[in-house]
C-alpha cells in the first residue's frame, strides 16, 4: 500500500480521539477584509475546494494524492461535509462529483469509488430519480459535520496572491495543538474535455497544491521493524501495557516462556466481574464467570497455527496506516487506524524518540449506524458510538504467572479428541491426544467456532458439556467433508 493509500481517512482518525475527549469539529474562513470585491468572490467560489482538500491532506506531504482514489473519495466527502453544513443537503450527485474531480483533478479522468470504501459503508450509492439522479452519501463525514462542532479543528483562509489561498489547519487534538499549513493556486477552468455537465463545471480548477508537513518516514519504517513484540522482547525482556477506559481496566503482560512468547491479560470491569485471557504453550485460554471453576483453552490441531508464534510477529502498534502527527523534543506522536465493515478504529501512539520505545496509546472505535423506519426503510439519519482507551506501556517488569501456569508443574490430564470427517458415503477418524492441567478444560478449535459439533459419544448423541475437573475424557467433533 503506498503511503498515500495509507493515510487515507487520517483526519478522520484525528477526530475520533478528539471525540473520545469530547471535543468536536469547527471550520471557519478569516475575514476576508482587504480583498476586493473580485478577490472576495474569488475566495468564496473555491472555499469550499480549500476545506475539502485542507481536510483531506492532513498527514499527507505527497501532493498529488488527491489524484488516487482513495484520496479523492475522501476529500469528496468532507466537500459533501461542507456544502451540508452550508446548505443542508448531506449527499453529492454524480454531476457534483464529476465537478468537484474536474476542479481538483483537472485533466484527469473520472475516479470511481474503491469498493472497499462502499463495503466500508463509508460511501453509499443511491438514486433519487427525476433531474438528481445518481447520488453519493458520506456517512462518516455528514456524521462528524453533525455531531463534532465546536473547536477541534479551525481553518483559516486568506487571500495570498493571484488567485492564490493559503490555509492554516488547527487540530486541538486533547493535551497539543497541531497545524498543518497550505497553498492553494488555481487558475480559470479551461479544460477541454470536461468531466462535468456545462452547468456543474467549477469556473476554476486547482493548479498547484503546496503542503508544508514535516515527515518523518525514516522514522516509521524503522518503528514498523522495532515494534514487533518478540522483536521487543529481545530487548525489554517484558512488557506491561496497562488499559482503562469507562467500563473496564486490562494489564496485560507479554513475557517468554520456554522459548516462546506468552501473553497474560487481567481485566476488572465496573460492574465488579474480572476475566483473564491468555496464551501459553500454543495454547489460548481464559477464565472469567462463565468458566466457574476452571480454566477454559483451546488449540489447532489439525491446521497446526502456531499461538505464540503469531503473537509474537504481532506489532505494538498499526504499521499500515502509520501517519506522524506531530514532533516534540523527546517525543513523536503518530496516527494509525484500522477500516472494517464495523467501523473505524483507530490510535495515537507517543513514541519515545531516543528509544523508539511506544509509552502512551490512545484507543478509539467509532461505529455510525443508519437508521430506520419501522416499515425498514433508512431514514438517512446515522447515529454514532465510541468507545475508547488510554494506554500506557512499561518495559523490563516483573512477571507472576503463577496462579495459571504453574499447574503445569502437577499431575497432567489427557484429553482426547476424536475427529469424525463425515463424507457424502463413509466417514474417517483422526484422533489426537492433549496433556493438560487437572483444572484446564479443553476443546480443539473448530468446536469453538462451531459448538454444535460437538459430543461425547462417538454416535455423536451426547451433546458436549464439561466432564469434569481431575479426570481424562473423549470428545468428538463431528465435521462435513
């Protein structure tokens, strides 16, 4: 993915945890006292191409990035964002779309949405017949625009020469501020081939993009490489990342045992309940108020995954989308997030410069829902949820894995587990054997996934449940070939 493609929705990112402070989103123009009244039209006319792109390029020093996809896709939806603002209308036709990439894109040809932003549900498709046609929302931003207005962001516009507009970008990101500054040059649109129906051309279209960001790429790849856990285990021996949020608060150790990386995570939650999630020996295991008293596991033993190998190429933070935000004296501050079909999570990580060394993250999730009618129809309302955390990691801890692990020390159980491959005209047996604690239940994988595969008798009758603490027992897992 290229580094353009990897800061796509980074503003975005920015946002959500200005949101998990609660905080929200502002725009404003300066007054454009001095200019004339041609330069005051001027400005007016391509305002709105300014806040879009301003937007669209925080974290970004490539300035032709409006020029990929996913760029233009976004930057399209914080123009939607400000013409709802401006007008409330929260959708862009296609004529509106194909005007706005004739104006930032001239010469370009028409860019269709990536797919995984329509399977993101961060752009969705509609047609709304008569003379608007095919339109496009932007949930995501119409929801920001909506529910994030007060002083998170604040951009600044001035008329700086012919026909040129510099911007000043202000992020009052919880605990700093951060500015991104631009120039913006257009020039009358005299385009040839147009994108855009005559009357949805823009009468001007961009010339030169000017970015002033510092970047510290250098920097991000060699974090990508240093991050990774076994690789900070060789040098930090352990780790402890301590994280709370409203509801809940998790430490979680990552340590070596017998040459493999291990993680132990306790979680106490406001409502009193605690639970304990871990892996050891290629196991995955937990305890919490459903496993009464026993600790419940569960391994690969027919596609052989290797736990604590996976764990340990786990990175401390999100090296795909790692964009910086800001530098200080001791410290940089970058930005990362993960796109799914459920939303949007992202981070913000504080990087010790001398070390390299990840001391403080900054979690948040955002989910937009649409809403809908009782008779199912979407009422192009959205409604958003957060959640979040604040992180903070020490390196070279004690660990104690005590009260889980030395178990392993006692008498071992055996658990067997009986695969039935039931094909369409016989059915084949593998069986495997499991050494595990007097206290430890055991199910293999897909039984995990798939309860209902199940039994404890070979006739495969006898639904599953827990046999017991002390004593050996046979499972089958019944599965179509």
């Amino acid at each position: 993915m290229s580094r353009i493609a990897r800061r796509t929705l980074s503003l975005i990112l920015v946002l959500l945890m200005a949101a998990s402070a609660g905080l929200s989103v502002f725009a404003e123009g300066v007054p454009d006292d001095g200019m004339t009244a041609p330069q005051r039209k001027f400005h007016r006319t391509v305002l709105p191409y300014v806040f879009a792109l301003s937007c669209a390029y925080v974290g970004i020093s490539d300035t032709g990035a409006v020029k990929t996809p996913d760029k233009m896709w976004d930057a399209m939806g914080w123009y939607t964002a400000y013409k709802y603002l401006e007008t409330g209308t929260d959708y862009l036709t296609a004529h509106e779309a194909a005007g706005f990439q004739e104006a930032v894109y001239p010469g370009g040809n028409m860019i269709d949405c990536p797919q995984r932003l329509l399977d993101c549900g961060v752009v969705e498709k509609d047609y709304l017949g008569g003379p608007i046609g095919n339109v496009f929302y932007f949930p995501y931003h119409i929801a920001f625009a909506e529910n994030l207005l007060d002083n998170a962001i604040e951009l600044k516009t001035e008329y700086a020469g012919i026909r040129k507009i510099a911007a000043e970008l202000t992020l009052n990101i919880p605990g700093e501020t951060v500015v991104y500054n631009y120039s913006f040059t257009f020039r009358p649109n005299d385009v040839k081939v147009s994108k855009a129906l005559k009357q949805f051309r823009p009468t001007y279209v961009i010339n030169k993009i000017c970015v002033s960001i510092s970047d510290a790429a250098a920097e991000a790849e060699e974090l990508s490489e240093t991050s990774i856990i076994d690789s900070l285990l060789r040098r930090r021996n352990s780790i402890r990342a301590v994280s709370e949020s409203p509801d809940r608060k998790t430490v979680t150790l990552y340590y070596i045992r017998n040459n493999a990386t291990c993680m132990l995570a306790r979680t106490k939650f406001s409502d009193g309940t605690s639970a304990v999630n871990g892996i050891f020996k290629n196991f995955v295991y937990k305890k919490d108020k459903s496993t009464d008293n026993r600790v419940f596991a569960y391994s690969d033993l027919r596609g052989g995954t290797d736990f604590c190998a996976n764990l340990g190429s786990e990175s401390m933070i999100i090296n795909d989308t790692l964009f910086l935000e800001s530098e200080g004296e001791k410290n940089s501050v970058y930005g990362a997030f993960v796109l799914g079909k459920e939303g949007l999570e992202c981070f913000r990580y504080t990087i010790d410069k001398s070390t390299l060394l990840c001391r403080k993250a900054e979690w948040c999730t955002f989910y937009g829902y649409q809403d809908y009618s009782e008779n199912g129809e979407a009422t192009g309302n959205y409604d958003m949820e957060f959640d979040y955390a604040n992180i903070s990691y020490e390196y070279n801890v004690s660990v104690d894995d005590s009260a889980y692990i030395d178990c392993w020390n006692l008498k071992l159980r055996t658990v067997t587990v009986v695969y039935i491959i039931d094909e369409a005209d016989s059915a084949d047996r593998y069986e495997y054997r499991v050494s595990m604690p007097y206290n430890w239940e055991y199910l293999p994988i897909e039984a995990v996934e798939n309860p209902g595969i199940v039994y404890l008798d070979a006739a495969c009758q006898r639904e599953y449940s827990y046999p017991g603490n002390s004593t050996d027992y046979t499972v089958y897992v019944k599965i179509d070939g």
